[in-house]
C-alpha cells in the first residue's frame, strides 16, 4: 500500500536570499515512518514549519492528505499532531490536567477526553505519573507525556522535530520504540527530524539526507547503500589460509570485484558490485585455500552518512 499523505512539490523558502528548502519535490505514504536527517542548518524545521502552515513557502506546495498546508493551516492542524524539539506544558497542572486542557481546547467531550487520555498515559508509560505536577516530570516524561497530547486528537499525521534531544539512551530507546509501535498499530504517518543516524536507522522505514537545503537522496537504508555506493554497494569479508595461487590478484581480476583490501595475510575485504559472496568461496576452494570464513556485510547508514559527507566536504573544496 503506498498511497500519498504528505506532498512537497517543488517546495522552496529562500531567506536573506539562502534556500532554507531548496525546491524539495518528495512523497511521505500514509503509515509510513519518515526520517528527515541532516545536520544542523540543513532545513529539516523549515520544511516541517511549512508542512504545518506555520510558515509560508517561497514557492512551491506542500499538502496534507490533500489539503494546501499554506491556504488551508487550520483543517491542516486539525489532522496534524506536532511534537515540537522541546514541549511545553503549563507546569502547575498535572500530566492528565494536561491532556484534559488540549482536549477542551480541541472541543472534545470531557468523558471521551478522560477516557482518552487515561488511555494514552497508558499508553505513554504515565500512568503513576498522572497526577503529579509537570514541573516535576523529567525531559523524557515530558516528551512521552508530548506524544500522549499529540495523539489526544487523533491524528492522522504526527510531526517530531528532534525529540530525543537531551534524553537518556534509555529514554530514548523507550520513545522510539512508542513511536514505531503507535505507528503501526494506529496506522499512523510519522515524519520526524534528526541528525542522529542511529535513531533513525533504528526505527525509520524510508529516510531523506538533507544538506544545505536540498533533499540529496531517499530510500531505505539499501535504497540509499545502492544510491551512494552504487559501484561497490557489497562488501565481502573473508579469512583462509593461503594455497599456492595469489588469491589477491585473482581476485582483481575477477569482474565485479572493484577493490581488494589485505586487512592483513590472509585476510581481505573485497568491495564488490553485487553479491558475489558464492563465486568468492568458488575461488578459494579451487585455488586449494583453506577457507576459514567468508561473510557479506551490508552498509549501515553510518557508512552512508559518512560517505555522502566526506564525498561533498571534498566536492565542495575542490
Ligand atoms: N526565521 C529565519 N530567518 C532567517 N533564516 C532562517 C530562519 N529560520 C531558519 N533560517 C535559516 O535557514 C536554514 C535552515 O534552517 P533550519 O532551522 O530549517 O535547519 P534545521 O535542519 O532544522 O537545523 P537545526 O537542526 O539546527 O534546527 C539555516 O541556514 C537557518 O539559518
């Protein structure tokens, strides 16, 4: 199932005459968990303020199941949850006051609201903390008790903009996991911002790298492995003990090998175009090697990252 929710299409907003956005063109399907990475400055809270409404493009559109988030900000809000990188509560009222607050203010019925939100705080881990005043919550409470306040409208879309800043690996393993779990089970569409790789590997069907504006590659984490390394997206370990063949030069001229590293004797890792991980172990065994092991490792998004980064710093000097 991919059907659209979220639509950029040629989005741009120019300041002080910079692209904050610069002609962003992408699709984000319903129940889909959207990563926007990127580093500091890239554009990531531009976009989302304009998918809200809260910011007016310089050209471009941006709809929300339909709606033009620009002309029409307030039916946007109405099927929008927004969790923004530091939530704020009124501090003298407790966690469920809290809630009951943004359902009044959302015209809910209040026994629907309690319900609702008793729900949530369950949801969110809260319960033993309903009643305790938010002052009182630590950053990860508060970012929980954030999520719980989104959902209280039940909406359709979620919007997280850095939500895992400043809590505890463990606050943030509990978050992310919330999150991918109401996703899924509530069929909800989640977009959220980050520069930290690993979250959002960890729970993200489909990313896009942001630099500078411009939205330089999508995919999931092979999509973007294929995209960025495209040459030599496989990378084959092997270990054997030599025979009489040099397995080294071999292996450089087999086609579909673009590199052979020597970790050390006896030892390679071979960067190759596809996953030639039997016809490798082909070879040794037929050369009279012994072999010790053979094993494929995938790129993670680090490696992506990392790769994208270095290729553009030297781009961009040359
Ligand atoms: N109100 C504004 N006025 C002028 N320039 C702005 C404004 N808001 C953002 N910018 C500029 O637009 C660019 C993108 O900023 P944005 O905040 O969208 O990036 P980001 O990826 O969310 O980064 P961060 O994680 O640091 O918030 C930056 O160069 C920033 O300085």
């Amino acid at each position: 199932m991919t059907e659209p929710i979220i639509q950029f299409n040629d989005l741009t907003k120019v300041y002080d005459k910079e692209y904050a956005v610069d002609h962003l063109s992408l699709s984000i399907n319903k129940g889909e968990i959207f990563g926007l990475l990127g580093p500091n400055g890239a554009g990531k809270s531009t976009t989302i303020l304009m998918t809200l409404g809260l910011s007016e493009p310089t050209s471009g559109t941006v709809t929300v199941n339909g709606i033009n988030s620009t002309n029409h900000p307030i039916d946007v809000k109405k099927i929008v949850g927004y969790l923004p990188d530091d939530v704020g509560f009124y501090h003298q009222m407790t966690g469920l006051e809290n809630l009951m607050y943004t359902a009044s203010l959302n015209g809910m019925d209040r026994k629907e609201a309690k319900e609702r939100a008793l729900h949530l705080l369950e949801l969110v881990g809260l319960t033993d903390a309903k009643d305790k005043r938010t002052d009182k919550y630590s950053r990860g409470m508060r970012q929980r008790l954030g999520l719980a306040d989104v959902l209280m409208k039940n909406p359709q879309v979620i919007i997280l903009d850095e939500p895992t800043i400043g809590i505890d690996p463990e606050g943030v393993r509990e978050l992310l996991g919330l999150i991918k779990d109401l996703s899924k089970k509530e069929q909800i569409t989640v977009l959220l911002s980050s520069h930290d790789l690993h979250q959002v590997q960890r729970i993200c069907d489909r990313v896009g790298i942001f630099v500078k504006g411009k939205l330089l590659a999508t995919g999931n984490i092979n999509d973007l492995a294929q995209q960025l390394f495209n040459e030599d997206a496989y990378l084959i370990n092997l270990e054997y003990i030599s025979g009489d063949t040099n397995l080294i030069e071999q292996f450089k001229n087999t086609a579909g090998i673009n590199e052979v590293e020597e970790i050390h004797p006896g030892k390679l890792k071979l960067h190759c175009e596809a996953d030639l991980t039997k016809q490798v172990a082909k070879i040794v065994f037929e050369s009279g090697a012994e072999l010790i092991q053979i094993s494929k490792s995938d790129y993670g998004l680090d490696e992506i990252y990392h790769r994208y980064f270095e290729g553009r710093d030297q781009s961009e000097t040359a």
